[in-house]
C-alpha cells in the first residue's frame, strides 16, 4: 500500500518558517507560527488566557472534544 504512495508537495508553513529563520534582517516578522513573542523572546500567557484557564479549571468536566 505504501508503496503506491506519491510525494506531497513541501508544507507551506513548514517552507515559511525556514524563511523566517534564514532571513538575517533584524526586523523581520514571524507569519508562520502564530505566537506572539515580546522583545526579550518570551511567549507571555496573557491574561485573559489566564481568566479563561482559571474559569476552565471551575467549570470543565471533561476534555472530550466537541464532534
């Protein structure tokens, strides 16, 4: 079965990152990923992230997604 498989085009978030990361201009920006990062390199949780996971926390049952 695996054999009759054909190769895939390359992953375009995949092909972005790697041209993020060999871009050498300081000031680029990341559109590959999503995570916002602060000037130190950080990926801060923000708060509101925070009251989510903390109302979560009270309230959820289980972590069954949805069908």
């Amino acid at each position: 079965m695996l054999t009759r498989l054909t190769p895939q085009p390359p992953d375009k978030i995949i092909e972005m990152i790697a041209l993020f990361r060999d871009d050498p201009r300081a000031e680029k920006v990341d559109l590959g990923v999503g995570v916002y990062k602060d000037a130190a390199g950080m990926t801060p949780v923000m708060r509101a992230v925070k009251a989510a996971e903390a109302r979560l926390l009270e309230t959820q049952d289980s972590k069954s997604y949805v069908g």
